[in-house]
C-alpha cells in the first residue's frame, strides 16, 4: 500500500540545514498496524506528514497504491488524501466554532457529499464511537477521551483506507488512552491500514510491526506480530 | 457546504466580539459616511436633469473682453433671443427669455397681505415648452400667453390666498399693475439651478418701457435659453454666432463680444459667470467630497483587512484541519471571501439604518432635500450591490489568500504560519491608512483656513458695521436726500450712501471711453452707480485727487472716481497724472477727480481689477439706479438704530415690510460653498479618523494580546510598566511618522492645487503640517496606551502560568 524509498527530508534556514529524514526505505502493507516510535525530534513528524501527504519529501520516492506521489502538487495531494486518508492527532485538532456532529460531517463536505448522505454517514459513525448524545456540544465542552474519539469518528468518516494517528493518546490519561486504541485497533481489524507515531510503548503494543526511528533514519523494524 | 461557511462565520464572529464590533462598525461608518457623500454628489449632478429636454437645452452667455476687463455675462440683451430663433429656425426648436428688472425684490400685494419677494420673474410664453414644471392648475400651453398673467408654486397659492382659488385672481405687482393668476405649479425641485415663486408673462414688462420690450444689444439683463433641434450640436450653432454679432451688436462693440453656449446641466457645478441667477456650486468640491468618500471606504476595508489578518492565527487550526480533511486552497480563498462579503452585508445594513437616522440633519445643514429612496432606482441598487461585492472580495481577497495558504503542517507543529509576511503587509496597511487620515486633517485646516481667510482678508473696503436697506421701487428713491437728511440727524449714523448694486458682492459694468482709446469704441468697465459719501461710508482712501463734492454742483454730470488698477489699466503713470483725464461716459464728457485704492468688488474668488465709481446726474437715472441704501453706524449702536430705522422707513415707505441686513454678513454668503465644503470636510475627516482610530485599537489590542508572553517574561526581568508600554506602542508609532513623511508632500500638492482656484490664497504654514503629524501621533499614543497599559498590569505569574 505504501512505500518509501530514500526519503529524505531537509529543512533549510537561512543558516542551518537539518535533516529530518535519512534515506528512509520501507514499506506498509494493505491492512497492516504499523508504530513508527524513537525519541523527540528524530523525524517521526515529518515522516507521517509525508506519508499523510500535507508534505513533499526533498529527495527519493513515496508510492501510495503502486503511484510515484512525492512531486504531486497541493490539488493533487488534497484530493488524494480526502478520499484516502483519515487523520488523528495528538492534540485532537477538533474546530472549536463547529458541533461534534459538524466536526465529523467536514471530511465529507469536502468530497462533495449530498447532505442526507451525509447526515445517515456521520450518525453511523457517531453510533460506532458512542458520541451521539453529544453530537450538538462543541469541542470545548467535551472531555479529552470524547474529543479524541470525535476526531477519530472524523478520521474514518470518510471510509479511508488509511489512518495516520500521531501521538493519539499523548493528551489522555491511560483508561481513555486505551479506549482510543483499542477503536483504533478495531478498525485495523476491520480492514484499514493503520500507522501511528508514538513514545509509548504500550502503544506500540498494539501494532503488528515497530519501527524504530533514530537521527531520520530506521535502526530496527520489529516485527512483533505475524502479518495476516 | 455554504451553510457550513456561515455557520464558522457566525461563531467566529459571536467568539470575538471585541474584533468583530470594531470591524463591523468601522465598515459600516465608512460606508454609512460614503453613502451620504454619494447621495450628496447624486443631487448635485442630477441639478436640471429632471427636465425632459435638459440634454437640448443651453443657456447663451456672452464675454464682453476689453483687453481682459469686461464680463462673462449669464445674461443677454433682449433682442438676441427672438432674432437667433428668427435667424436660425432649422437649429434651434424654442427660446426663452427670463428677466427680474436686474432686482430680486418685489412688494407684491393681494388684499391685506404684503410680502417683499425674491422669487419674482417674468418670462416669454414659451417658458413651459422649454423647462418641465409640474401643473396643479392651469393649462401650460396658454398660461403664459397673456398680459399680465402669472403662474406661481403651490407654496405661494398656500402664501397668499390659502383655501380659496387662485385662478382668476389678481396679485399687484409693485403697487403698479396686477397680475391674473393663470396656473398653480408644484414648487420648483430643490435640484433646479433656478428657484421662482412666480413666473409672469414677458408681455406684462412692455408697459414700463413705452409699450415693447428694450431694443438694445448693449443691455443684457435676460437670461436667454434655447432648445436645440435634436439633429443639430452645439457647436454648429456657436459657429453662426460671429456672423450674428456682426450682423446685429453695435460697431462700438461687437468686436468685444463673444457669444457662447453652455449646457443646461453644466450651469448648477460649472458656471461661474456674472450676473447668475443664483449662486451656483462648484464641481471641484464634489471631487473633494467624493475623494473623501473613497478614502472613508478604503480605511475601513484596510480595518478590516487587518483585522482579519491579525487574528488569524485563532483560526489557524480550523484552517489547517480543513485542509488535512481534503479541502482545496480555493474553497478556502471562496470560504474568506464569502465570510468577508458576508460581514460587509452586515455592516450594509446597519450602514443603510446610520444613514436614514442622519439624512435628516444632513439635509438641514446642506439645505437640501436628499431621500434614501433614490438608492432604490435600479442604477443605484445594482451600484450597491456591486459595491458590496467590491468592498467584500477587496476586503476579502487579502486575508483570504494569506489565510488560505497556512500550511496544515505549520497548524499541526502549533505555529501560524508566515506571521512575518502578514505583519509587514499589515504595517503597510497601517501607514496608507494613515497617510490618507494625515492627508485629509491637512486638508480640512488648510480649507477652513482659507474659508477664515475669504471672510476676514481686508477687501479693500471697511465692510464691518455698515447696514444696507433695498430701496429701489420704493418712494425713497425719489426723496433720498431727505430720507438721508433725517437718518444723518441721528447721532450713531456715521454716513449714508446710495448704490445700485451691494458693495463687495455685486456689480454691473457700464461704457466708458478714457482719454487715448479709440473714439468709435466703448469699453464696458466694471462700475458702481453711486450717492455722495460712498467713499467715506465704506472707508475708501483717496490715493490722489478728491472725494464728490455736495458742495461742487458739476461733480455728479462731470466726475468721476476710479482705482489705481484702472489707472495701471489705462496706462497712465501715476494716479496724480489720471487726475483731469477725460473718461467719456454715456452722460458725456467727464473728468477724473479721484483715485482710490484698489478692492474686491466681489468674492475674493477673483482678483480685484479695474473699476469705476460713478454718479448719475438725471432724475430718472437716480432712479433706475438707487437700488440700495448703505449707513456706517458706530459699533455697537445697531440694537438701537433698528427702531430708528424702521421708524424712517415707514415714515418713507407705506405698507412695505422694512427690509436689512448687515454688509458683512451678506458678504460671508460668497462663501457659501466653501463654508459648506470646510464643515462637511471637517465631519468626515473626524469619521475618517475615528474609523482609522478603531482599527488602531482592534490592532492594538489585538497585538497586546498576542505578547502577553513576551510582556510576562520581560516583567520578570525586571522592566518597568513604561517600559512595556513604550515596546507596545512605539512600533506603532513609527508607523506613524512613516504615514506623515509620505502625507506632507502629498497634501502639500494636493493642497496648493486646490488653492489655485482662489484669486487671494492663504499661506500653507509649515506649522499644519506638524501639528497634524503631532495629533495623529497624539492620538495613536492614546489608542495604543490603554491597551499597552492593561497588558503591563498584568501579573506575570499569570500569564506565563497560563502559557
């Protein structure tokens, strides 16, 4: 589904030129659970903004679905990642001014939607992520686990076939930092494919495979479960 | 997905009040004061207009050049009309005349009521073929068709004859002859550059001189329209004029004439001439005002601008998250501009509300009659519609192209993207905003100064404390020195003079022949008919020469006074050599026996000139010319006098309203215009800087807010509370000395431009421009302080806690 070589990615100042990423080269398969873990600025950011196409790289190839995507423009990334890509971030990145129920409608205005196709969608995923009752509230008037599990109804709203989760449970305390991860291991299960960015180990845990990542480039790729 | 867009609006908008207020309500002020200029400029441009002919209609207006003295009459002798019409009947459809007797008041009578009017005329029949005047009563065909008969406004049926009818009915004229009313119109627009009461037939006027209209082409106290035949332009006919004035003007004077058509609808904002009928406007003002609108618009679209750029980092994350979720860069850029259009309807709206609560005030002040309805006529509604949608997308497109292109990873790492960007093109924003409110602050003292100046620039004469009583038609006329013996009699009269026109406001021009001109040829010179003691009523100074002498029987048949810029004029070299020239008249040989300083006959909108004072001998002459009556008083003994005055008047005149007013008053009316324009400047340059003050303090707030950290780290460095308001507002006072460096030569410019349209101009002081640039720094130092202020009170720990 993914592939990666020789990505690299280099930040240029006017004085100081870093590299984020290293010649990095591997590979996610369709339906996998992959962690990308290592320590605070080893490019594991910059790495699953690549891959969740909101960056190109510098250098080397990105394929999403077998297609050379790393010189695409901003149009043809946008379109590509509406109709392939759900995100879930650390800071849950929720809209303030708009509802829970149009937080999770917006990835679907966006492909153009009907509005009772729309409405019939987010209620199902509202149902799946227990939110309905709260599907008037906003964001700032919710708890840290139902906002993450709003931006995770949003995330997969749209039906993508990959999830990019970055630090998905940074902000939660452990009881609704498992809630988040086990949605998010139930919808690999059901099919998706998942990569998530994390410093805990736990979890990692619920990955089949952890790449370790280390100076912008990979040092280990463990593969702790069996790919079915 | 529109319904979505609204929805962020809205809860932006309800989520930042603060912001949302000074944007909203700086647009709507600005559009609000645009509005009322535009209606303002929409009347005067519409003067004439509502004549159905009015782009076939031209005024004739003939120059009288005498090596640069003379006039530029609105006015024609009475026999050019008819005789054009005669000459030339392919060309021209209809000719009027309209005339006054060169005098604005009339006694008219109708049973026990006596009104002194202004608004009397007499025209040719064919006055309601040319001009469109709505009957009430009354057939417009034949209205005018006999002697004696008269149409007059609805205001003036209500006046004199309140329920009854008045068709049928006689008003007296002067005591003289009646006048049958023959028609009842709706009063005449406000936006018509001609305002009577009564029209009466032509005809009517042939009794007084000997049974037919003046014959001569020397006088012209007509005001001559005609309708051009539509296939015909103006410049066609203006070409067969140099073949009529030689044929029909005297030999004495048709190579000094010029005769010359001027657009019906040109006459309200571009005539200028002698002897308009009414004072006009000027066009020059309405591109003032209309700049001042634009200005007023582009300030507060900057406001809003700004503002929106300022605060976007607070919607940095909605942005960026819409497009993590696939939006396209141009939904976005149509999401922003969508919200600005949105937001300028708002302010639309409340704009349309400030406007009809204001018109009303604003209709007083400018004496005018403006209705918001006209905005309704479908030009103007798709202009505002249009408008909006400028306002809107200009507004828009700034903010929308800078917060469409944050970056989504930017929003994820928490930064907000190209702030350096944004800061600079909003320091751009801030200066031309107030290089514009520099500009306009400049401008409106310099105008106020130069009104100032018209109205106490030394004309010349002593204009002050002189009061001036119309007396012509009137018995006084007849006994003047006695009436001028018994007001002597009184102590606090200082002098009394007789003229023919008002001193400093009008004047006609009369021939004349000076010694060393050409014998077959008159020169039409400025000149005042006079009394004895005009020089020492108004305060003249005899240069060389003497003063007319009661005493000298000869003076009024022989002698005659002019300025020194005659004598320059005539070329003789001194004003003691012009003494005993001979200066031919229309009453024969006479003499120079005074030279006087030189004075503005009229508005100081021109420069003083030649001039001649003289007196007529004949009975019937005095008549003809003894329109006003001039008294210098001691200061301060009008309240005293004005019993006096009217005691006298009654004793002189029978069941005539006794009429005055003061010189200097009267003169100040010159300044009509200009005195209008230096208020209206005045209220829209504080609206401008009012607005741009509001920006300032969403600004200012705005970036207080935004360095809340930065303010807490510094207190616990120690720095001082002035230390932190210093940071906050010097940035911004840089701003505003840049605004002024580029403001001073560019009003200065604009300025000196403006002033070129005055004769006499008062001097652009340095000192404006500072005190100007030290106001608007004054006022930004304010603006800026109280927010820094707040922001220095704050307690650190706070702050830097909440961080």
């Amino acid at each position: 589904m993914i592939k990666t070589v020789n990505l690299t990615k280099i930040f240029r100042t006017d004085e100081v030129e870093t590299t984020a990423l290293n010649k990095v080269t591997f590979e996610v398969k369709k339906g996998e659970f992959v962690a990308i873990m290592g320590p605070s600025g080893c490019g594991k950011s910059t790495l699953l903004n690549i891959l969740g196409l909101l960056d190109n790289p510098s250098n080397g190839d990105y394929y999403f679905s077998d297609h050379e995507v790393s010189k695409f423009n901003e149009r043809h990334r946008a379109k590509l990642r509406k109709e392939n890509i759900g995100f879930v971030f650390q800071n849950f990145n929720l809209i303030d001014e708009l509802t829970v129920f149009e937080n999770i409608e917006l990835p679907l205005i966006y492909l153009g939607m009907s509005s009772g196709k729309r409405k019939m969608r987010v209620g199902e995923v509202m149902d799946q992520m227990q939110i309905s009752h709260r599907k008037k509230h906003f964001p700032l008037q919710l708890s840290g686990g139902q906002q993450q599990r709003v931006a995770v109804a949003r995330a997969i709203v749209a039906e993508p076939r990959l999830i990019l989760a970055d630090e998905p449970t940074g902000n939660l305390d452990s009881t609704h930092g498992e809630e988040v991860m086990t949605l998010i291991e139930n919808l690999n299960q059901a099919g998706t494919t998942v990569i998530i960015v994390t410093h805990s180990q736990r979890d990692a845990e619920y990955a089949q495979r952890i790449v370790q990542l280390f100076d912008g480039q990979i040092i280990t790729e463990n593969i702790k479960k069996r790919f079915i | 997905m529109i319904g979505n867009y609204i929805k962020v609006a809205y809860r932006n908008v309800i989520k930042r009040k603060l912001y949302s207020i000074i944007n909203t309500t700086g647009l709507a002020l600005g559009i609000a004061s645009f509005f009322i200029i535009a209606l303002y400029i929409i009347d005067e441009l519409s003067y004439d207009r509502y004549n159905t002919k009015a782009e076939k209609i031209y005024r004739i207006c003939q120059i009288y050049d005498f090596g640069g003295v003379g006039e530029n009459s609105a006015s024609l002798p009475f026999p050019v009309a008819f005789t054009l019409k005669s000459d030339y009947p392919d060309m021209i459809d209809e000719v009027v005349r309209i005339f006054n007797y060169q005098s604005p008041r009339s006694l008219m009578v109708y049973e026990d009521k006596r009104f002194v009017e202004k608004g009397l005329f007499f025209a040719d029949s064919t006055f309601f073929d040319v001009f469109d005047h709505e009957f009430v009563k009354g057939n417009p065909e034949t209205a005018l068709d006999k002697n004696y008969s008269v149409v007059i406004t609805e205001s003036m049926a209500d006046k004199y004859f309140g329920n009854e009818d008045p068709i049928g009915k006689t008003i007296k004229f002067e005591e003289t002859y009646s006048l049958f009313v023959t028609g009842i119109i709706k009063d005449v627009p406000g936006h018509s550059h001609f305002h009577f009461d009564f029209i009466a037939s032509m005809t009517s006027v042939e009794r007084v001189y000997g049974g037919r209209l003046p014959q001569t082409w020397v006088w012209n106290p007509c005001w001559t329209y005609i309708v051009l035949n539509k296939n015909v332009n103006p410049g066609q006919l203006e070409k067969m004029f140099p073949d009529f004035v030689n044929k029909y003007f005297y030999d004495a004077e048709k190579d000094n004439v010029t005769l010359y058509l001027q657009p019906l609808t040109d006459i309200h904002l571009k005539s200028r001439l002698d002897y308009e009928i009414e004072a006009n406007s000027n066009i020059a003002y309405l591109y003032i005002l209309g700049g001042i609108g634009i200005f007023l618009l582009i300030i507060a679209s900057i406001n809003f601008m700004n503002l929106s750029t300022a605060t976007s980092s607070s919607r940095a994350k909605e942005i960026g998250m819409k497009k993590v979720v696939g939006a396209y860069r141009t939904q976005l850029i149509c999401q922003f501009i969508g919200e600005s259009i949105i937001m300028t309807l708002v302010a639309l709206v409340i704009a349309l509300i400030m406007v009809e609560i204001t018109l009303p005030t604003f209709n007083n002040f400018t004496d005018k009659n403006i209705d918001l309805n006209i905005l309704l006529e479908p030009t103007y509604l798709f202009s505002i519609i249009g408008l909006v949608l400028i306002i809107g997308i200009l507004s828009g497109v700034y903010p929308s192209f800078y917060l469409s292109a944050i970056s989504p990873i930017s929003v994820l790492r928490g930064s907000t993207g190209k702030e350096n960007g944004s800061a600079i093109a909003r320091k751009v924003l801030v200066v031309l905003q107030f290089t514009i409110s520099i500009m306009l602050i400049i401008g409106t003292v310099i105008i106020f100064k130069q009104l100032q100046f018209l109205q106490k620039t030394d004309p010349g004469f002593n204009k002050e404390n002189i009061i001036v009583i119309p007396v012509s038609r009137t018995p006084i006329v007849g006994k003047y020195d006695v009436f001028k013996g018994e007001l002597m009699a009184n102590p606090s009269i200082v002098s009394v003079t007789a003229m023919d026109d008002v001193f400093g406001s009008a004047h006609n021009t009369h021939e004349f022949r000076p010694e060393g001109f050409p014998d077959n040829k008159w020169q039409f010179y400025p000149a005042l008919v006079v009394q004895y003691d005009f020089i020492k009523t108004f305060g003249l100074e005899i240069l060389a020469g003497r003063d007319y002498n009661e005493k000298n029987q000869t003076d009024p048949i022989t002698g005659i006074i002019i300025n020194e810029a005659m004598v320059k004029h005539v070329g003789w070299c001194s004003n003691e050599e012009a003494i005993g020239k001979i200066f031919r008249s229309l009453q024969g040989r006479e003499k120079v026996i005074g030279v006087i300083n030189d004075f503005n006959a009229t508005s100081l909108h021109k420069s003083s000139g030649p001039f001649v004072i003289n007196m007529k001998e004949s009975r019937s002459s005095i008549a003809w010319f003894l329109n006003y009556v001039a008294i210098r008083i001691t200061p301060g003994a009008h309240d005293d006098l004005h019993g006096f005055l009217e005691e006298k008047w009654n004793e002189f005149v029978e069941n005539r309203p006794f009429e005055y007013f003061f010189l200097d008053e009267e003169l100040k009316k010159l300044y009509k215009e200009e005195n209008n324009l230096s208020t209206l400047s005045l209220i829209f340059t504080i609206m401008v800087l009012f607005i741009a003050a509001l920006g300032l303090l969403g600004l200012s707030s705005y970036m207080a807010e935004k360095r809340t950290k930065e303010i807490g780290i510094r207190k616990v460095m120690g720095a001082s509370g002035f230390r932190i308001i210093s940071l906050l507002t010097i940035e911004f006072l840089k701003l505003i000395i840049i605004a002024n460096i580029i403001a001073w030569p560019l009003a200065y410019f604009i300025i000196n431009d403006w002033l070129h349209h005055f004769a006499y101009q008062t001097p652009v002081s340095w000192y404006i421009f500072l005190i100007s640039g030290l106001a608007t720094m004054g006022m930004a130092l304010i603006i800026t302080s109280v927010k820094a202020y707040t922001a220095s009170r704050t307690n650190p720990a706070d702050t830097l806690k909440y961080e």
